[in-house]
C-alpha cells in the first residue's frame, strides 16, 4: 500500500503533535539508557517496554494524521501490534526488580503477543476500521479484542499480584519496600492509560493514555533505572512539572493558531504564522528557566527536612577538624549521624596499619552485634578503594541477581553488605590514602538515599578523614613527647651513672665492713659457755652475715656493669674480639631478660679475626639484639601457643674481605612488611607487653655503627618466622 506514505493522505492534526512527541522521548530515552547499561537486565525489559509503547504513540500519531480510514486502519493496526507487547514486557521488568528469575511465562507472553500481532496485522479480526472523534480518527475493533484485552489485563494484573505479594513479605529492607511502593504508585499511573481502550468501544473520552504511559515511564527511569535512588516525590514533581511546563510551551502556539487563525489572517494576511511561530519561540526561550524556578521551588518543600538535616551535616564535617580527641571524634560523628538523619545503624571503621585490617572504631545500634573487623583483602574495602565513591546495596543486589554468577564480585559484595546490614557504605579517603568507611543502615523513615544525601556524606567522610589524621597525628605527637621524656629521664640516670655508683658502692662497703666484723667478733668470742640453742642462733647469724657478704659483691658487679654500660666509651677504636662483646652483653643483659628461657648459641670459629671497635658501643648495640629478641620470642610464645617451641637467638660471624660479617638472629614473632620501613625511624616500636620501649634502640644501633664504625646494617624478618640482622664490622690490622 505505498499510497500510505503520500503527502497528500494526511493533514495537520495538533493532536498528533504531543502524542509524536512523546513516543519519540520514550524511544530515545529507553534506548540511551540500555546504552548506558548494556549488561543489566533492567534496561533490557525497560527497552522493551520503551520499543513497544513507541510503536504504539508514533503509529497512532499517523493514524489520527490520516484522511481516509483505509490508512488510518493500517496505521491502527502497527500501533496495536506494539501494545501487544507492553503487558509481557512490563511483567518482564517487574520480575527484573524483584529478581524473580522465572521467565518462561514472559516468553510465552511474548510469542502469543507476536502471534496476535501478525494476526491483526494481516487481517480485520481487530482492527475492521475506524471512526472519527474530535480529535482525529481512532480505531474500531472486532472479535480479536477479546483475546487482546485478556492478554494486556491478565498480564498486568500477574505484575500487580506479584509486588503486592513481595511487598507483604517481612523479611524485606525498607528500603526495598519503599521501592515496590513506588513502583506500585507508577504503575497505577501507567494504567490509567488504558482509557485508551474505551473510544474503540464507543465510548467518548479523551485517549490520555500517553501522557499516563510518559509519567509512569519517567517515574521508572528516575527512580529505579537512571537514578536509582531517588525519592517518588521528586521525581514526580519533576515529570509533571516538565509536562505541564513543555504542554503549554508547545501547545500555547497550536491553540493559538487553531481559535484565532482567522483573526490573525485579517491581521497578518498569509504571513499569519508568524505569530504562532513567534510566540513558540518565546515560550521555547522561556521554558527551560521557568521550569527550573518552579522544580527548585517544589523541591524546597518536597525536601524541607531533607536539605535541613543536609546542611547540619555539612556544618558538622567543617567544624570536625577542631577536635583532636580521636574517640570523642568518631562518637560525635555517629551521634549526628543517627539522631540527625535518624538511620538504624552506624558503625565507623578505621584502618589499623599493625594489624592491616579495617577495624570496628564505634557502633551505633544497641541491639545489633557488629562485626569487629573487615580484612584487607575483603572485596568490599577493594571495591571501596578502586571506585572510591559509595557502594549502595540494592544497586549490588539487583547487579548480582542479573550475573546469575554465585562467584561475580557482586555476588561478595551482595553477601558482605547483607552481613553489616548495610544500606550504603561510604568510603573515606584523605587525597590518596584510603583511612576508612561508614556503613549506614536503613532510614527509620523507611525512605530512600538520595544523590543529594550521598554528596553529603562524601563531604562528611573527606573531613571526617581529615579530622581523624589530625586527632590521629596529635596522639602520635602526644606519646612521641612522652617518648622523649622518657628517653630523657634515662639519659638523666646515665649522666647521674657515676655519683649514684659512687655512693651505692660506699654503702654496700659499709655493709660489707658491719657483717666481716660481726663475724670477726662470732669468731674470737668464746661460745663453749653458750647454750645449745645460743650456739644454734649464732650459726645461723653467721651464715646470714656470710650471705649479705656475697650479696654485697655481686651487688658491686652489678653496679660496675651499669657503670659500663652507660659511659659513652671515649677510649676510641680498638682491637676486641666477639667474645669480649658477647660476653659483656650477657653479663649486662642477666638483670633484664630470663637468659634460662632461651639458648644463645654462638656459632662461629674461635681464632676469626679481631674488630676495630668501641667495647662499651658495641656491647650497647648487642644489648639491643638480645633484649629486642628476647621481646619478640616471649609475643611469639603467648600469640602462636605452639607446642614445643623455645626460643633460640643465633650469633654467627665470618670475614667478609677488610670487614668481619656478623648475623644475629632469632625465631620469634618477625616483623610485619609494613613496619620494615620504620623500624630504624626514631621513636618507632613494634613492642607490644607492658615492657615497651621507646623506640630509640634500633635508631641509636644505626647510628652507632654506620656513624661510630664506618659499618653496615641490614634487616631482614618474616613475620611469624624470625628476624635477623647483618651487622659488618672493619677488621682490626
């Protein structure tokens, strides 16, 4: 029927024009948006909808266009092959939302709707005419329409019952039922399109279904496809704005030309167009600024409470940085969080750099058990930290139920954020450096995250970071102080080593002088008087005196090692064997670790050759070996509790060309990989027990050997295996 495409067989039907324009915007709309998510079965069944609901308006748009009803009906016949379509595929798209993953309904419905297609297509069984209203013509239907009407409704009423049905299960989020709410709402919407129905039966009414099928499509598409997050109000407020706006715009200059044309005629002659055309342009002009005037407008009452508990937050996160208490910090950000927003739960995890993990800093919901930490290497904080933007769980849920993969990331993710009962987790990063996440429940409101909410809490989480770097570099700098008080109180003792020695070996030389002359006395005194039991006393006396004798001098070898120990060696560099070195170290080292707890094993041959050295330094720098090893087997023997262990520190020496290579090594705890870096830094420890240093040793080692010496060091350590150091040390000439 080529003549169908003739100029000549239509004419202009403002009718026709938002009807054309509308099916347009659905085609071009559904369309992009499968573009933009190829992957994800949701576009897929939009685009359906979007394909066959286009079909139908841009047909009917020709029909009411024709001039005779042999066109008109041919036209009426493509537009009903698309609304065969539209029930199958919006049941299609419900099932996609909910995840039902039965489809073989939904293929049935589609090839029974093809069938019926081709049928009206190639016959009069539905379409036998058409009639003319006021707006244009419309089709008359015939004894097809019954099978057509229950194939529509039946199909439509399933994806009714279906979100009922979910939506009065209770075991969902409220978040997800607050999206089958506003889906429910949209289709109800939608399905006052079927008004459409009733002229073909004679009934008189305005066929309005395509402004129901355009707001229903743009509530789906903000709400649950394009922008997945936002509120029904808005995106209501948005559409029937844009209508209403863009209505008048375009229909402000038909209705002009059709009540006023004559008018204009005797006015402007057969220029009268321009008039209409004019006043298109300047509404066209107008529009775009109108209607964002009248949406900020809706939208400030809409989000009244919204926008007020979004500007606390962001007075909130400006004012955080003030706060140099880390605890305090991370509550007070929960607090205006949960009394603020009014979420269920909020819990603040924060990266711990000793353990490398993601651990629980403060939890807001007292009757939930949080999870105490979350590993490094979770795919949750490796999605957080490569996207670096938040994670919203029912986006990961629908995205899992489309892979149909148990084993996809989202599938993790999906199983990871069911666990925190999450409904958003915010990631903070401070430029680069990933320092931690929020993880949000529900509303209690039951509504929805907003882009608009999820900006903010980006800005809240950027200065929470920035805040807690601040509280955390103020209690390093706090204990760093501590540190060096510490560090000089010692330093204090040691230039104090020779008067306190002084006056300790005075006192035990009187000591030493009162019990030599008391026994002394026992023994020149005639005791052959005494009694049995006076005899027995002053035996026992005796050996007490005896006892405090022996004290005394090995109190005086204790004294004289401090003394050693702590004097800077001032007589320079000279020759001394490893023997001399270990074995002032250990007779040192007695007084502070428990050398029965452990073997010291020296391994290397007696004549190797001698080091140019500093004695007093050097036993220093081995002090340090022993009593950091000493430390690391006694955290390996309470961490790993293994069956037999003991520990066992190793000294083996060999010449290495002009330099001895000594090798000191232990098999306790090790060290992490992230504190191998720092271990040299100043102030830096990695001891754990209530003995802990101050960080100055292994600083002071270097220092005393690369400086001292002319030496070298080396570290090397594995965590739950051992640590070693390669000491090299100039030969003696």
């Amino acid at each position: 029927m080529p003549e169908i495409f003739l100029k000549t067989n239509y004419f202009f039907n403002p009718h026709a024009i938002p009807i054309c324009l509308v099916g347009l915007f659905i085609l071009i709309g559904g369309v992009f948006l499968r573009l933009r998510k190829r992957n994800s079965l949701l576009t897929l069944s939009f685009l359906f909808i979007c394909l066959s609901v286009s079909l139908w308006l841009l047909a009917t748009t020709m029909g009411v266009s024709s001039k005779n009803i042999e066109i008109a009906s041919f036209w009426f016949k493509l537009d009903n092959f698309g609304v065969m379509f539209i029930s199958v595929s919006i049941l299609f798209f419900t099932k996609a939302v909910l995840g039902i993953k039965k489809y073989k309904a939904i293929t049935a419905g589609y090839i029974i709707a093809f069938i019926l297609g081709i049928i009206a297509l190639r016959t009069k069984w539905l379409v036998v005419g058409a009639k003319e209203h006021f707006w244009g013509l419309f089709p008359s239907w015939g004894f097809l329409s019954i099978p057509v009407l229950v194939l529509f409704f039946g199909y439509m009423g399933t994806s009714f019952f279906i979100l009922f049905e979910n939506y009065l299960k209770g075991n969902l989020t409220p978040l997800k039922k607050n999206q089958i709410r506003y889906i429910i709402i949209a289709y109800l919407i939608g399905y006052t399109g079927s008004v459409d129905f009733l002229p073909t039966f004679n009934i008189e009414i305005y066929p309005f279904g395509y402004i129901s099928i355009f707001l229903y499509l743009s509530i789906i598409a903000y709400t649950t496809v394009r922008y997945s997050l936002m509120d029904i109000k808005v995106a209501l407020t948005r559409t029937g704005i844009f209508i209403i706006i863009y209505t008048l715009i375009l229909g402000s200059p038909f209705a002009l030309a059709l009540t006023y044309r004559d008018w204009l005629i005797g006015i402007l002659g057969p220029n009268w167009w321009i008039a209409p055309l004019g006043l298109m342009a300047i509404l066209a002009t107008a529009g775009p600024f109108i209607y964002i005037y009248i949406e900020r407008k809706a939208e400030e009452r809409l989000l009244k409470e919204q926008r007020r508990y979004q500007n606390v937050l962001k007075q909130a996160a400006m004012g955080m940085t003030r706060i140099r208490d880390l605890n305090r910090l991370l509550n007070l950000i929960a607090h205006i969080v949960t009394k603020t927003v009014r979420i269920s739960y909020v819990g603040i995890y924060l990266y711990n750099k000793d353990t490398e993990e993601f651990v629980l800093q403060v939890s807001r919901d007292k009757d939930r058990v949080p999870i105490p930490k979350v590993a490094l290497d979770n795919p949750l904080v490796f999605w957080l930290d490569h996207k670096r933007e938040p994670l919203i769980y029912e986006e990961v849920k629908r995205q899992a139920q489309e892979l149909h993969d148990p084993a996809s990331s989202y599938a993790h993710l999906e199983e990871i954020m069911r666990t925190l009962t999450a409904s958003v987790v915010i990631p903070s990063f401070l430029e680069d450096k990933f320092m931690g996440f929020i993880v949000l429940g529900d509303k209690l409101s039951g509504q929805i995250y907003t882009p608009e909410d999820l900006n903010v809490f980006q800005v809240l989480a950027s200065q929470a970071a920035l805040a807690i770097e601040n509280a955390q570099f103020y209690a390093e700098t706090q204990e760093m102080q501590s540190q060096i008080a510490q560090a000089e109180k010692m330093a204090t003792i040691g230039t104090m080593a020779d008067g306190l020695s002084h006056q300790i070996n005075n006192r035990f030389y009187a000591l030493s002088l009162i019990a030599e002359d008391t026994v002394d006395t026992i023994k020149t005194t005639d005791l052959t008087k005494c009694t049995p039991e006076m005899k027995e006393m002053i035996k026992h006396i005796t050996h007490a005196l005896d006892r405090i004798q022996s004290n005394v001098m090995q109190g005086g070898e204790v004294v004289k090692g401090i003394l050693k120990y702590t004097r800077k060696g001032v007589e320079g560099l000279m020759p001394i064997t490893l023997d001399q070195i270990l074995d002032g170290t250990l007779e040192m080292v007695q007084y502070k670790v428990k050398l029965s707890e452990i073997d010291i094993i020296r391994n290397y041959e007696k004549d190797i050759p001698k080091i140019k050295g500093n004695l007093t330094q050097l036993q220093e720098v081995f002090f340090n070996f022993i009593d950091n090893a000493y430390d690391a087997i006694v955290e390996r023997r309470s961490t790993l509790k293994e069956e037999g262990y003991r520990g066992k520190i190793t000294v083996s020496a060999q010449p290495k060309d002009t330099k001895l290579e000594i090798l000191v090594e232990d098999n306790g705890i090790g060290v992490k990989d992230a504190d191998e870096k720092k271990l040299f830094t100043p102030f830096f420890t990695t001891k754990t027990s209530t003995r802990k240093g101050t960080g100055l040793g292994l600083y002071v080692i270097k220092k005393l050997i690369t400086d001292a010496h002319k030496g070298k060091i080396i570290f090397e350590s594995a965590y739950k295996v051992g640590t070693r150091f390669i000491v090299e040390l100039p030969i003696a000439v």
